[in-house]
C-alpha cells in the first residue's frame, strides 16, 4: 500500500468514525440522567451550545436567583435588577459559545430522584471561569423523558459569591 493509499484510508476511516461518533452523541447524552449531566458539562468546558442546547427541551428556561449580596450589588448598579433572572436554554448554550475564558461547572453532593420519567437532580456547585470561582450556590434540574431520551426542561439555581 503506497503512502497517498495509507493516508485516505486513514483519513476515510476517522471521517467515518467521527460522523458516527456525532450522529451517536445526542442519544448517547440523553440515555439516561447521569449522562446528560456528563454531556452538560462536556459541552460547558468544550464551549459547545450547540450540544448543550439539544440537551434542554425547546422552550426551557433557566431561573438564577441571587442571594441577599448578590442582589445587593446587582442594585447598586441597576437600582431595577431584579432577584430572579429567567434566561433560556439557547441564551445559556450562547454565552457558553461566545466565552473565551475557560468554563468547569463542578457538580458536588448530586442527589437524582426519578420515578423512570420525570426526574429532579439537586446539587451544589461552583462555576468556575478562567481557572477561578465566578459563581456558587444549589442547583435543581427538572428533567422529562420523552421520545428520544432524558431532557431538561428546566433549571433553578441561587447565586451567591464562592467563598476564598
């Protein structure tokens, strides 16, 4: 086999599993919760919104609820801000597209309940950008399976300062 037939054959066979590993990746994110809870982070740190959005059921939101210090600074800078901040799914996967900095959502004390089709998944977390703590506080997801496997069709999460 000649070098120019090495290398297409090498180069056919990672186009052919890359493809599968991409047409494979939504139903293998959604197979269950603990792997949507992996594909969420992947995609977060990989700064991917396209995979983080197909994640989220089309209309889920995203509810930030700032704590007394949180609010506190968020007033003295905008009388009007408000202690809850409702974006959407494809607001998030936006900004996790757009960040140049580095993002790790660090997940601790995961508690999963489910009865095999609706589940909620309670957490504490720190979200870390640029190497440093940004953001603190418990998470709650919803999740709903339907046809095509495990979704979020919402989160709920306070925002407090990381402790130093």
């Amino acid at each position: 086999m000649n070098m120019f037939s090495r290398t297409a054959f090498a180069t056919f066979g990672f186009v052919i599993s890359t493809h599968a590993w991409a047409s494979a990746s939504l139903a293998d994110d959604t197979r269950d919760v603990d792997h949507v809870m992996k594909a969420f982070h992947e995609a977060v740190s990989g700064h991917d919104g396209d995979r983080l959005e197909a994640l989220f059921l089309p209309k889920a939101n995203l509810f930030n609820v700032l704590d007394d210090g949180r609010l506190a600074t968020a007033k003295a800078k905008s009388p009007d801000a408000a202690r809850v901040r409702v974006n959407s799914a494809h607001e998030f996967a936006q900004f996790v597209t757009m960040t140049k900095q580095s993002l790790d959502p660090v997940h601790s004390n995961v508690r999963v309940t489910s009865d095999g089709v609706v589940a909620t998944v309670y957490f504490d977390f720190v979200f870390n950008m640029g190497g440093k703590p940004e953001n603190a506080g418990n998470e709650t997801w919803q999740l709903v399976k339907d046809e095509n496997g495990w979704r979020i069709a919402s989160i709920a999460f306070s925002s407090r300062a990381p402790k130093a």
